[in-house]
C-alpha cells in the first residue's frame, strides 16, 4: 500500500498562512456585516475609518486631522 504525500515544513507554512488570511477576511466581513450604517469605525488612530486595504490596513479620517485627541468629545471643542 503507497504512503500518502507528506507535507513540507514549507507546504505547511503555507497552508497555516492561508488559514489565517481567511479568518482574519471572514472576521472583517462578520464585522463590516454587524454594522448599521449609522455606526463610525474608530481606533486609536482614525477618527474615522472608511474601509481596509487588500493587506488588511484601516484608512480614513485620523484624530490629528479633525484637531482632536483620541476619543475626545466633539463637543468639547465647539
């Protein structure tokens, strides 16, 4: 009876790699899908974050832009 293909450590490097780029992409949809339209994604860096590049990476409106400090109330500067 002929043995089965073993992987390569680099084969499984591989596989494990793809794994995590589609949970952190299934986690990303579950997120965008979760939110109503109403709803600002913001994090330490962006006031506002408008959407995610190919590599995973926020973009938007950061704090520094808007003159503000992370979290700080918009009505405390008005």
């Amino acid at each position: 009876m002929a043995k089965g293909h073993r992987k390569t450590p680099e084969e499984k490097a591989a596989v494990a790699k793809q794994k995590r780029k589609q949970r952190r992409a299934k986690r990303k949809k579950e997120a965008r899908d979760n939110l109503t339209k109403e709803e600002i994604l913001q994090d330490d860096r962006f006031f506002c974050i408008a959407g995610y590049t190919s590599g995973g990476a926020p973009y938007g409106v950061t704090w520094e832009e808007k003159d503000l400090k992370p979290w700080e109330d918009l009505e405390e500067n008005e």
